[in-house]
C-alpha cells in the first residue's frame, strides 16, 4: 500500500515556508505522494476547514512540480464543473511534463450548493458537465489531434499541446459514493478515489463498481484508493474546530491501531491512501510525517 498526505494549503493562515517544509518532509521520508484539495470559494456561512486561506490547487501543483524530485503529485480532488476542461486539461499535462510523469488526477462532481451558485454553474448540470470534462480531458492526453464534440464543446484540427509524458496517459480516478459516481468511475476512469470512509463503505463501494464494471464488459481491475484524516494519538494536535470535520470517519489511535485500520483496507483491495492532516498543528503534522514514514508504511509493506 502506498501512503501519502494531503498538504495544508487550507484552513489556516499561509505560511509558505512551512508548507515547503511538509512537503519536502514527506520526500525525505519516503511517502509515496501529497495531494491538493479543490474549492473555488466558499460560502461564509459553512462550517468546513476549506473555507478560509485557501490556496488554489492548479496553482499549488505546479510549485509542487518545481520543489520535488521524487514524490507522486495528486489532486484530491479537482471539481470539475466549476472550472473550463480544456484549460484544466493542459495544465493537469504541462504539471505532469514538469514533474517528469508523477501526476494523479482524481475528481468528483462538487456538492457545495452555495460555491455553484456564487460561481454561476447551475448544480442541477454537474453531473452531466463532469461526464463531458473527463471525455474531454481523456481525448486531449491520448490524442495529438483530438476529434471529438460534446454538448459545450467542438475540437476539430487543433493540436493538444503538451501532451503528457505518462503513457497512455496519467491515472484518472473518480470520487463520490453515490450510484453515479461508481457509474462514472466505470464509463470514465482507471479506478475508485473513496473519501472519509470506514471499512464497510469501502466495501460496499468496490462491491458497486466492480459490479458496473462487469456489466460494461470493461478488462483489467479498477485501481483502489482512499482519502482519509489521520490523527495518531499523543502526536495530533487540533489547529482548528475539529467540528469541522462534520462527521467524517477518521482514522486515529495509536501507531499500532493506525496500522491495524491501514491493513483492513489494504486487505479490501485498496492501493493508495491519501492521509489528510490538515487538522493538526504544524509541528504534529511533521510528526505524523516522521512517524508514518518511519513506523506505519515498512509495516503495510512487510
């Protein structure tokens, strides 16, 4: 299994330094991956750590391109209708060019009724305008001069330039839990991007999708992954409301509980997992870096 973080670039003050000083902590010590997160902006009135001081994660990949050498860049996860594929498909390559092939592209339909409303996308049609950015982005990784109309949008003699260095092209994983996002998953993507889930919905989900897998005569398996808080005990410490984490399933407890819980999905099949410690204080996100690194992954890997 393969281990990661999700990098603050939300729900506190920006400190560009000691971000830096994260993600190059999860290089050192070996994590496989740092993933961005997506709002565009955030209604005032919501009660979620996203909503204050955050970065862009179409700004942040590129930064993160430039300031690593080893570690998988990953999107967790861009919301596709609010933003225009066709730009968002260039430079989801161009990072993917600069990185030297270490992107991951997971997405989702957005569910922040008050984001679509201030951004003028009409929630009623992210579902349909998701479907069309991941045919849209598909034909402009694997094709040099993509063919292809879509309800908002017409490629015909144009040149989809960079391409990216990833053959046939990077990963592309789907969020969501519902019925459609498994569906998705299947008409659309390599695998699964479950998030705040505990082994029984993780289960549950991979039963759906492998189901509608069959069904659409698709070959190979889905590829399995997870976004999850983590607060290991004695080391997290809260840097905002942990209200805020709504009612999200967290991974916590001791080292060895941690480890115990990591294995569970490890035996459900799932390959990734991106372990959000936006919650906890600088000083315990390091921590929490050292100790996965150092304690939590050579165990997943014996």
């Amino acid at each position: 299994m393969k281990l990661g973080i999700c990098i603050p670039h939300y729900g506190r003050p920006i400190e560009v330094g000691r971000l830096l000083e994260v993600v190059r902590r999860a290089e050192e010590r070996g994590l496989d991956s740092v993933w961005v997160t997506d709002h565009v902006i955030v209604p005032r009135d919501l009660e979620i750590i996203y909503r204050d001081h955050m970065l862009d994660p179409l700004a942040v990949l590129p930064w993160l391109a430039g300031v690593t050498q080893r570690i998988a860049l990953g999107t967790s996860v861009v919301i596709l209708p609010y933003r225009s594929p066709i730009p968002v498909a260039k430079l989801l390559a161009s990072v993917d060019v600069l990185s030297g092939g270490r992107l991951i592209f997971a997405a989702a339909i957005g569910w922040m009724e008050g984001e679509f409303a201030a951004l003028g996308v009409p929630i009623k049609e992210r579902a349909s305008r998701s479907d069309e950015a991941l045919e849209l982005i598909r034909a402009l990784w694997t094709q040099e001069y993509p063919e292809i109309q879509t309800k908002r949008h017409r490629l015909a003699g144009v040149k989809a330039s960079p391409m990216p260095i990833q053959r046939p092209r990077p990963p592309i994983l789907v969020g969501g839990g519902s019925e459609g996002a498994f569906r998705r998953v299947v008409r659309f993507g390599d695998g699964w991007h479950a998030s705040s889930t505990d082994h029984e919905g993780f289960r549950r989900g991979k039963e759906a999708i492998l189901r509608f897998w069959k069904e659409a005569g698709r070959d190979g398996m889905p590829v399995w992954t997870l976004r999850v808080p983590l607060h290991i005990e004695g080391v997290h410490r809260a840097a905002v409301d942990m209200g805020l984490l709504r009612g999200r399933y967290v991974i916590e407890g001791s080292v060895g509980k941690v480890v115990e819980i990591l294995r569970g999905f490890q035996a459900l099949g799932c390959g990734h997992v991106a372990l959000e410690v936006s919650y906890s204080t600088y000083p315990s996100i390091l921590q929490t870096i050292d100790i996965v690194g150092r304690d939590v992954r050579p165990q997943l890997a014996a």
